[in-house]
C-alpha cells in the first residue's frame, strides 16, 4: 500500500512524519521522501539551489522518481509493505506547473504524460492544508529561502493541489495542518491504520 503526505512548504509534513514513525511503528512501514531517496536527489538539490532552468529542474524532479521508484518503493511493495512518502508525483503536478508556467504550453498534461505508463499512484494522498501567510510564517524561521518559498508561487501551488483533491477525492484527503499537531498524527495515522486492516480483510477474501 502507497501513502503519500502532500502540501507546499511550512504545512508541518516533517512534523508529521516524526510523528506517524513513533505510532506506526508496529505496521513497520517504510519511510521515504522525494527528492532524494537516492543519490539522483542531490543533483535535484543542486538545480534548485542554483536556479537553473525550469526544464532541466522539471526533469531532473522526474528523473527523481524514477530511481526513487525502481530502488525504493517497487521493491517494498512487491514485499506487501506500507509505504509513507513525504512528497511525491503530485508535488511536481502542483509545483513544476506553476515554474513551467509560460515556458511550456500546458505544463501540467506535459508533467502528467511524462509520468504515464511507468509511476505508480498512490493508494492515499494526506493534503496538509494551511493559510498561506501562515506557511510563510513557520518557514520564516529558517534561513535561507528556496525560490518556491514565495506568496505568490505557494498561493498558486497550494490552489492546484486543491484541484487535484477535487477531481479525485477517493484518494485525497484534505488535512487541516492549522489544527494542534498532536490531533492531526493522531488523525492521518488512526486513518492509515484503517485502511492497512482493510486492505488485508479484502486479501483474506
Ligand atoms: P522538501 O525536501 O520536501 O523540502 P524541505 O526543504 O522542507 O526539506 O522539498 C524541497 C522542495 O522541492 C520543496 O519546496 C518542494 C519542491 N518540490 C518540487 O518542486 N517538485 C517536486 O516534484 C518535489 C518532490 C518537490
């Protein structure tokens, strides 16, 4: 079974998922993160850190996935296993179709075909939703800002998650990240725990 925690920057993902490590422990899942589950991550970081061209940021976000698919989460769940993303494809459908805006036409079908055929989509997707200024104001405590760490862009990333939690709304769920901490890794995890024993009553079928 795939997991996978959305929401642009400062919704408290990392938080969670501290959180869900200490009350899932005994689904023994496997944790993991994009970018950079693998090596293919540094050269993601790097593009971002440097600004380099949003073609070449895109693709190397996707490039990404894939070794992130082939060594990480194909071979765990070939072995029955829950797996917990911290981001994945819908983080480049919400970000990359904001920073190809005007440099392609139709970012999102582009970024959506380039996945086609060969990802594998998540089981459940947790949208952590915030108040963008209050994003901003958690982030602000950081140094040092990355260029999607801005009003506008997360406005606009926030609203194309919301999109895609209304076309497919079996497999969102909308998190309300404003909401005390404890209460929300209470929620996701209780909500994974369900669907983890439901999913192996319908094997016993
Ligand atoms: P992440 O490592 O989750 O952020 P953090 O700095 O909190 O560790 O992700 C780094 C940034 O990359 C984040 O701003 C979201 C962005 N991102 C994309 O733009 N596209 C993608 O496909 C992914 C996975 C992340």
């Amino acid at each position: 079974m795939l997991v996978t925690l959305e929401g642009i920057d400062g919704t408290g993902k990392s938080t969670l998922l501290t959180a869900l490590r200490e009350r899932l422990a005994d689904l023994d899942p496997v944790f993991t993160r994009e970018p950079g589950a693998t090596w293919v991550g540094e050269s993601v970081r790097r593009a971002v850190a440097e600004q380099i061209d949003p073609i070449t940021e895109a693709t190397l976000f996707v490039a990404d996935h894939a070794a992130h698919l082939a060594t990480v989460v194909r071979p765990a769940l070939a072995k029955g296993k829950l797996v917990i993303s911290d981001r994945y494809s819908d983080s480049r459908f919400a970000y990359q179709s904001i920073t190809l805006e005007g440099v392609i036409p139709n970012p999102e079908g582009w970024l959506r075909a380039m996945h086609n055929g060969w990802s594998i989509v998540p089981d459940k997707t947790f949208l952590l939703v915030i108040p963008v200024d209050d994003a901003l104001s958690r982030l602000s405590t950081k140094s040092g800002r990355e260029h999607f760490e801005h009003k506008e862009i997360l406005e606009k990333v926030q609203n194309r998650y919301l999109e895609f939690a209304r076309a497919e709304p079996d497999r969102f769920v909308i998190v309300d990240a404003l909401l005390d901490k404890d209460e929300v890794a209470r929620f996701v995890a209780e909500a994974i725990r369900q669907m983890v024993a439901h999913g192996r009553k319908q094997k016993r079928k």
